[in-house]
C-alpha cells in the first residue's frame, strides 16, 4: 500500500519537494506518463536472488555440460541438489566474465566508452573460448570494437558468448529494457554481431522484466520485444511460445520440434561454431536461448523443475539453466527463497579473477543501478519514513538495428590507438 501510495503521489505531482532537484529535471524537461515504483530493498532483494539462481543452475548444471548434444538428458544424469553445490560457482565463467562488464561500470560509471570496455576486456586473465576468445584475441590485435565482434574478423560471432554473460545487464536495469539493450551495445558487441548479441539483449530484457512481473509467459514476451523482430533468434522464441502453447504439459514434444529446426536445418546455423570432432555439438545462441525459455516456460514458476528442464535440453547445459534460474529466482526475491539454495553459500569468498564477493557483487549492482534509474529519467526518492524507492518510467522497448552474421553491415574500420594498446598488459592466467 505505501509503495502504491508513493508512486500515485510521484504520477500525480512530480515535486521538487520529495525528490533531489538532480533526479527530477529529466523528468520536468520530458514528462512520461506512467511509473513503476519499488524500493530500492525490494530491488536488492530480487537482484540478489538473480545472482543466486545463476549460481545454482551453473553449480547443478556443471558436470553436465554439453554431455547431451541433439539428445535429450536422461533424467537421472542430474543428481539431486544439495545446500552445499552453491558453492561450486566461484570458477564458473558463467559468472566471472561478466563482473569483467561490472568492473567496468564501476570504475568509469554508465558513460564508459565501448572502446574502454573493450580494453578491461582484452587485460582479462582468464582462458577463453568461442565468440569471447576470438574477440578478445582481436582486442589484443588493435581492433577496436565493435569490430572486434564482426563477422569478418570473429567467426564465432553467433555464438552463445555474450548470452552466458548478459544477465548483470538485467540485473541493474529494473524495469529498464532500453539499459539492458544499451548494455549489449555496449559489452555484447565485444565478442557478438547479429543473433549472438541478441541473445544478450534477449536475457537482459527478461531480467529487467522480473522485477515487475511473475508470470514466465508475460516475461518471455517482453524479452522478445528488446530484439529485432526479424531475426532468426526472435523467430527460435516465438516458435517455443508457439509450441508451448500448443503443448503446454508436453516439454519433450516442443524439444523434438526445437531440435528439427534448430539443430538439424543447416539455415538456422550458418554463423555459429561448427565441431566436427563433437557430435551434434551446438553453441549457436538460438537453440541456447530456446532451452531457457523451455525451463521458464515448462518449469512453470518452480524453482527445481525451471533448472532441470532447460539442463535437460542439453548443449550448454550449464549456461542455460543459470539464465533461467536467475531470471525466475528474480521473480521470487531471495527472502523468500528456500534456505537450500542460499544458507551454506560463501558470501565472503571472492569469484574467480575478480575483486568481487557475493556482498560486495551487491554493493556494485546497487550502485549501478541507481544510476541507471536516474539515467532512464527516473528518481530515486524517500518516502516519509526514510526508506529509498526507485521510480522508474515505463518505456518502450528501442531494439538494435537487424544484422545477421551471414549477412553483416560493413565494418567501422575501429583500432586502438598505440597509446591505447600500450595499456593492454597481456599475462599470466590468474585467480
């Protein structure tokens, strides 16, 4: 009721007296007609459940990975999950890369230039592979992005990189498509074009939706509506909406249609790594992101089943069960999440090649988000009792230009300069 309450009277008056004048010029010098409130505990809340549900679907779904190519995972391949997995993620780079984008963000604000981006990229330690490593292999020549990520000089440029790392940009962008998709601009043209980059801008659009919304259908669609319509990677999540609402209770049947088009027609692969020493091995972010999508869909609001489902798609069957389980876990908050998943984690252990713990991961989304409230023409007010709300406007989603690898624009001819390429110190892996 308060919140309800706040945000009516910040509708009805937008008042210099409630709010920091900084915060309510946008909105003064370009009005929008609706807003969304929550507090910025409520935020925190469910951002820290999206972390945890990319840890315990990237822990659960480890020792699976890519072990089912074009099968179905049997279901006693999953063993059964226990409290002290949480802790299996802190060398995942499922979730170290993309604290690389966080750093970022925190060191030079939401302004950070891609090319800068694109420099903390290419001083990463870590190994790397597919989209991310031809990318920063690039960054390391002097091409600058967002070349770096084009078809011409990254044959792995519809790859699922950039999808496995999106989910932070979500995660600071509460009820923020336009953020999430800037942050694919931004941090997905690293190492993705086309369908790869979509991919990202895919989950980011469905994390900024779970702040406001619970149902997984209503989610799907609104992530769809952050990516061009004409790609073939709308195309894979319309036809899983599609197929699932002809077959509602019959996971394995829609699977079967995902992998006849996805899988077996060589027209929905022609931009992605191809393995000829994997059998039915599949990295292109399409037949990935309808795999979260089947876990969100047929997990039907279940915290267990969304992350078995989209494991038992197989492929990366560990990258995307974390999406669909920090996408969903979001929706819940981690109030109100079962104590298995969070009690035994280590939330003062640091991830892998990062500065970052669980607490301090927190500390630097929150930050970031508030920035990016303000940034989208929102607030950040007090209600009467002191307590900090984001209020923040509803608008509608301004996708990327259509590209397609197989079918790319022409290149910016960007490199960095040699001064620029002097702060690139590349060395030994470390942790």
């Amino acid at each position: 009721m308060r919140r309800a309450v706040l945000c009516a009277l910040v509708t009805i008056a937008l008042t210099p007296a409630c709010m920091a004048e900084t915060a309510v010029k946008p909105l003064i010098a370009k009005p929008s007609p609706n807003y969304r409130c929550i507090s910025v505990k409520e935020y925190r809340d469910k951002m820290m459940a999206g972390w945890i549900g990319q840890i315990a679907g990237v822990s659960w779904g480890g020792p699976t990975e890519f072990s089912s190519r074009g099968v179905i995972m049997p279901v006693d391949r999953m063993s059964a999950w226990t409290g002290d997995m949480i802790n299996n993620a802190f060398d995942q780079d499922d979730l170290y890369v993309e604290m690389t984008f966080l750093r970022s963000l925190e060191q030079y604000g939401l302004g950070v230039s891609i090319k800068q981006a694109g420099l903390d990229f290419a001083n990463s330690k870590y190994d790397l592979w597919h989209a991310n490593k031809f990318g920063r292999n690039n960054l390391r020549k002097g091409i600058a992005p967002p070349d770096s990520g084009h078809p011409k000089f990254n044959g792995h440029a519809d790859d699922i990189d950039y999808q496995i790392e999106a989910d932070f940009s979500g995660l600071v962008a509460p009820g923020l498509p336009n953020t999430a998709i800037a942050m694919g601009e931004k941090f997905g043209r690293l190492m993705n074009y086309g369908d790869g980059l979509y991919g990202g801008q895919f989950v980011g659009g469905m994390y900024a939706a779970a702040f406001f919304e619970n149902d997984p259908v209503k989610i799907v669609e609104a992530g769809l509506t952050c990516i061009p319509v004409g790609s073939q990677y709308a195309e894979a999540i319309r036809d899983v909406l599609r197929w699932y609402k002809a077959n509602p209770d019959d996971w394995e049947k829609t699977w079967n249609l995902i992998n006849e088009k996805y899988q077996k027609n060589p027209n929905y692969r022609k931009a992605s790594c191809k393995n000829d020493k994997m059998d039915q091995f599949n990295i292109d972010a399409k037949i990935n992101g309808a795999f979260i999508v089947m876990g969100l869909l047929y997990g039907k609001g279940d915290l267990d089943q969304t992350i078995i489902i989209s494991c038992r798609c197989g492929q990366d069957s560990d990258c995307n069960p974390s999406s669909a389980g920090g996408v969903l876990f979001t929706t819940v908050g981690y109030s109100n999440l079962p104590a298995r998943f969070k009690t035994n984690l280590k939330e003062q252990k640091k991830f892998s090649y990062t500065s970052y713990n669980f607490t301090t991961l927190l500390d630097v989304c929150e930050k970031i988000a508030r920035q990016a409230v303000v940034e989208a023409g929102g607030m950040v007010v007090k209600d009467p009792h002191g307590e900090d709300f984001f209020v923040i406007p509803e608008l509608a989603p301004k996708t990327s230009k259509l590209e397609q690898c197989w079918k790319p624009g022409p290149i910016t001819n960007s490199v960095y300069s040699p001064e620029e390429m002097k702060t690139i110190q590349v060395g030994e892996a470390r942790k």
